[in-house]
C-alpha cells in the first residue's frame, strides 16, 4: 500500500509530461503533412534528404570529416 504513494504521483507526472510534448508537437506543426513527407522519402528523386544526396556524390555527411 506504501507503493502506491509513490507510484501514483509518478505516474500522474509521467502522463502530464507525454502529454504535454504531444501538444507541443501539435502545435509546433510536427503532423502538418504526413502524406508529402511520407511519398517524398519513397520516391527519392529531387527531394531526395541532403544524406543521399551527399552520399551519392561521395561527399562526407559530417563537414567536420573533412
């Protein structure tokens, strides 16, 4: 029964914080647009990600490799 008393706050918190980075998520825009994003990644192509790109130009991905 003792557990209980700590358990339960933290447990209270542990959702409050989850929810709290699932609003700010929200609100910052992070689920604007799943389907762009989504069918951008499968195509490649011209929006291909900076890493393919300079992976396939045999560049270092990190600027500080050299």
């Amino acid at each position: 029964m003792e557990s209980l008393y700590l358990l339960l706050p933290v447990s209270v918190a542990l959702v409050l914080a989850l929810v709290g980075v699932f609003a700010w998520a929200v609100n910052s825009g992070q689920f604007d647009d799943l389907e762009r994003e989504g069918g951008r990644l499968l195509e490649g192509g011209a929006d291909a990600s900076p890493t393919q790109e300079a992976a396939s130009r045999g560049e270092a991905l990190d600027p500080r490799q050299g």
